[in-house]
C-alpha cells in the first residue's frame, strides 16, 4: 500500500481523466478533499515577463545552432576526435537562403575552427562575393564532418555516419532556400547516392524538400581550373531560384 496520499490522489485523478476522456463528459469533477489536497500542492507558476505594449516574443534566430555547436564541440564520438585542433561546426547567417556544404576541414580550417579559409575557402569566398555578388556572411557553409581527418584523407563511412546527424539538424535549423553541396563526398551523403558528382552536377535534386544543386568542390576547380564554367552554370542556376526565377521542378 502506497504511504504517499497525495500519490493516490494522483493515480485515481488519472484514472479519471481517462475515463472521461473514452465518453463525450469533458469535465471531471472532483470532491472538495481530492480539491483540497491538490490545492494545497500546487507549485506557484513565476508570472511572465510582460512583453512591451505592441511587441511579441520572437525566436532568437540562431539559437538552435549555439545549442547543436555546443554538442559539436564536447563530441568523441569518432577517433578524429583524438588528431582534431578543434572542431569545425560552421560559418555564416542563422537566416541564409543559401548552405555551401563541403566533404570536411583541411589543416587550415582545424587550426582556425571556421570551413572554407585554404586555397579553396578563398575560390569558394570569390564565388559568392564576385560571382554571385552575395556577402559570405549572409549565406552558411559547413562540411558533412566537423573535424579534419588526418592528412586531409577521405572521410571514412564510418566518420560519416557518425557525423552526419549533426549536419541533418543544421539543415533542419537553417531550412534554406538552396543548397549547394560541393563535391563527391557532400553530394553523395545528401542525396543517399553512390553516383559520381560528373553526373549528380548540372541538375536540381531535392533534399527533404529543399532544392539541392551539386557543383565540384573549390579543391578540385584549384586542380582542373577548365572545370570551372560547369560550375559557374551551377551557380547562375542557384541563384535565379534565390532570386525567384525559376522554381526547381516547374522548369519548362
């Protein structure tokens, strides 16, 4: 037999509920002790902060990400959390219409815990700020991991998988407009897909709803510079969606 009253007063109330809520009675009435009792229990609830006269709470953007990059930092899921500087979690608006995601951190980037900074992050920087004429600010670049895997090797499909529910959860937060992923390795995770990027590259794919275009990756341009007007079509492409041309999927 239970030695806390309060308890049973709380289990017959639920079974009350319960069997309200099974027939078309909404309403349960309880006798004045059971009232009493709950009463007498009841945790006073602090007032809210009154908001100023014509003013609403709002989300403050950004801050499910400072939540997921706290997570990101502590992580030791994988072994590259043993040869990491620092993790690499992402750079750019709460509020971008557009994600650049990349296969993974080089030395550049672990050492300075920001994606895109080498050789390839100031190709990429050009595309945005002279080809599409955007601020890098304004749009969001992160890479499938968030730490740099020794030698600048290709990620391992166990590190991906390990990974990629954190960038999952970034896209959830961010809900773009468009995104670009950049090379074999981003395209490839994205869109569930063992296709090469030559292929994946020059139309639109869908990523839970959200317009995906795959381009090569800045390393690869720095590599093959003959490679980048493919890109460039790809970029021309993304941004009349961000411009509100074209509609993915209702081109003529």
């Amino acid at each position: 037999m239970s030695s806390d009253p309060f308890r049973d007063i709380i289990n017959d109330t639920c079974e009350l509920l319960r069997q309200s809520a099974k027939g078309r009675n909404r309403v349960v009435h309880l006798s004045p002790e059971v009232a009493q009792q709950l009463d007498a229990r009841k945790t006073p609830v602090p007032p809210a902060s009154p908001q100023p006269t014509g003013q609403t709470a709002v989300a403050v953007p950004g801050a499910p990400l400072a939540s997921l990059q706290a997570e990101v930092t502590a992580c030791t899921k994988c072994e590259l959390s043993r040869t990491r500087t620092q993790t690499v979690f992402g750079d750019g608006s709460p509020t971008a219409k557009l994600v650049f995601v990349g296969e993974a951190p080089g030395a550049d980037e672990d050492r300075q815990g920001v994606p895109f900074v080498g050789r390839a992050g100031q190709l990429l920087t050009d595309i945005i700020e002279k080809g599409m004429k955007l601020r890098r600010g304004d749009v969001f670049i992160c890479n499938v991991l968030k730490c740099r895997p020794p030698g600048n090797r290709n990620p391992l499909p166990s590190e991906v998988e390990q990974c990629e529910p954190y960038l999952i959860r970034q896209l959830e937060a961010l809900r773009p407009a468009v995104i670009c992923a950049l090379g074999k390795y981003a395209a490839q995770t994205l869109l569930k897909t063992n296709a090469p990027i030559g292929r994946l590259r020059g139309r639109w794919h869908f990523y839970h709803g959200i317009p995906l275009r795959a381009t090569y990756h800045p390393a690869y341009l720095l590599r093959s510079p003959g490679e980048k007007r493919k890109t460039w079509e790809d970029v021309q492409e993304i941004m009349k969606v961000i411009n509100g041309e074209v509609v993915p999927g209702q081109e003529p």
